[in-house]
C-alpha cells in the first residue's frame, strides 16, 4: 500500500548509499588532531537533503576538537572507547552508547584505549 500527503509535493526517491563509496582517510574536524577514516555517507545522498548522517573512525589518539554547534547532535559508538565532551561535562562512550548534544553547547569527542573509536554522527542540515 503506498501513502502519500496530500498537503505536500512528492518525496525524492529514496537514496541507497554503501558507505564503501564515500570512505576517505582524513583528519578530523574541528582541530584536526590525529588521523580518521571518514564515511560521508550523507554527502552522497541528492539534493535536497536536511542531515547528516556519517560514520567516522578516530585512529589512536585522535579527536574531534572541541566546537560550537548550532543544532542538536548525536554520536552513537559502534566500537572502541571514546571521551565525549559538551560545555567541559565529560563523559566516557563504550559499544551502544548515545550522547545526544544540545544546539549552543561547545562539543567534541577523543578516541581513548586501544582500540580505534567507531561513531555515527548525526545532525541537521538545513537545505541551502
């Protein structure tokens, strides 16, 4: 049974990404400490799009540096150990573990232990 809105004009068709097409080595955001594997899997998806949605591997010793946001986030840990901050509150992220980050709060992640730190990251991306 397919439904539609009544109210609004057809949805885009669906985007399938495999996220082994949009894999590159690269530094990480906001300070580029360390070294990651990044799957900007949203980045694939056609226009018009409203998030992101990206799975990155912190290496040992890498961080997401500490930034403003201005939207909501989330970061889901798929594998590794990491250190989630938000306005200087820390707090340690293992396999199936969320922090959902408020929009105005200074934020960042950093790999720790051995492992290399696996995430989703997820927010909005208002259309331009």
């Amino acid at each position: 049974m397919t439904t539609t809105r009544a109210d609004a004009a057809p949805a885009p068709p669906m985007a399938v990404i495999d996220e082994r097409d949009t894999v590159r080595e690269e530094a990480p955001p906001h300070g580029a400490i360390g070294m990651s594997t990044a799957y900007r899997i949203s980045d694939a998806a056609p226009a018009p799009r409203t998030m992101e949605f990206r799975r990155r591997v912190l290496h040992k010793g890498a961080a997401i540096g500490e930034h403003p946001i201005a939207h909501d986030e989330v970061y889901y840990v798929l594998s590794g150990e990491g250190e989630v901050v938000s306005d200087g509150r820390r707090a340690k992220l293992t396999p199936g573990m969320t922090a959902y980050l408020y929009d105005g709060a200074v934020v960042g992640i950093r790999q720790r232990g051995e492992a290399p730190l696996s995430l989703v990251i997820a927010y909005p991306n208002p259309p331009r």
